[in-house]
C-alpha cells in the first residue's frame, strides 16, 4: 500500500499506521494475517480477509476501513519506496 501520497487521499491514515504497527506485528509473529485498520487505529488481527471484512463492516458500515495483509517482505519495500521518493524530491530540487 502507498504511503506516500499527501493526507487527505482516500486511506492515508489507515496505510500510514499499517507502515508504523508493521515492524512490531512482525516481531509479534502475526506475519501473512491481515490487520484491519480504522484511522490511525489498528482495531485487531484476523486469520482471514473475509473475517476481518466482515467484523469492519458489522463494526463500521460503510464507513472506510482497510484490511491489509500483513506481509514480512513489506519493510524491504517501504525502504525501496522511500529511497525512490527521496530521489525524486531531490531531483525536485535541483535546477537543471
């Protein structure tokens, strides 16, 4: 899931808490489980995508929610992404 788009796009908050609560759902073994998010909350873990849609949905209606897999080759992406990002708000920078 991209983080780096600004606050405000559709699910912002809830992709930048999974990047913050990542490292800690690792270290806790709950690696290939999916987390479901609510705003800057993680509410719970589920086994199955569908368990934790469901229990979003009876919880949140219609309101938005992300279920995300919690996924261990995550880290090494974000770190890809964030080297990226960094090069193009450099490139940014610099008058050519």
């Amino acid at each position: 899931m991209d983080t780096s788009k600004p606050p405000g796009y559709p699910l912002h908050r809830e992709a930048a808490a999974y990047r913050r609560e990542l490292p800690r759902l690792l270290a806790e073994g709950e690696a290939w489980r999916f987390a479901l998010f609510k705003g800057d909350d993680l509410i719970s873990i589920w086994d199955t995508q569908r368990d934790a849609l469901q229990y979003g949905r009876e919880r949140y209606g219609l309101e938005p929610i992300a279920v995300i897999r919690i996924d261990p080759r995550d880290p090494q992406r974000f770190a890809i992404m964030d080297e990226q990002q960094a090069r193009r708000e450099e490139q940014a920078a610099c008058p050519k």
